[in-house]
C-alpha cells in the first residue's frame, strides 16, 4: 500500500487539562496506532499536547455549507439573542 492509499485522519488536540479537543489537522496513517504517533509528532512537537484523539475522516459526517435552509430554524427563535435588551451607553460595545 503507498502512502496515497493510506486512510486519511482527523486530528484532535487538548492542550490543557479542563480544556476541550481542538481539531489541529490531518495526516494520512495505515492505522489507528500510526495516527496517533504521527499526529505527536507533528503535532505535539513543543509539549502542547495533554491528550490526542484521531478519527478516520470516512467516519465523520458534516453539514454542507452550502445548505442555508438547516440553520434556518434558528433564526425563528428571536428568544435566543438578546436583541430585545437595552445595553446602556456606559457598557460600549459587547
């Protein structure tokens, strides 16, 4: 198998303890356990690693950006913003 055969995989590092999962990349892997050497070290070369998750990128399902009418729904539900408030002047921009 060349390395343009290789599965493609997601990168995801915590930095930080209390700190959530950060998408750092991609890399092409044969399997799970190369991934993960692979994404230290590319990834984590200066210790900001605590922790590294990987997905197969064949495993992850996204919207389409192109796809306006799935957020739509939100837009409906003024109570979700705070449009309604009267921020006094002293506060400035928020």
């Amino acid at each position: 198998m060349s390395n343009s055969e290789w599965p493609l995989w997601e990168v995801f590092i915590r930095s930080k303890a209390g700190l959530h999962h950060k998408h750092a990349g991609s890399l092409h892997a044969v399997d799970q356990q190369m991934a993960i050497e692979n994404a230290r070290d590319v990834y984590t070369r200066r210790n900001e690693g605590l922790s590294i998750w990987v997905v197969e990128s064949k495993h992850i399902t996204a919207s389409d950006p192109e796809d306006g009418d799935m957020f739509e729904a939100a837009k409906t539900k003024a109570y979700r913003h705070p449009t309604f408030y009267d921020i006094p002047d002293e506060i400035g921009h928020m």
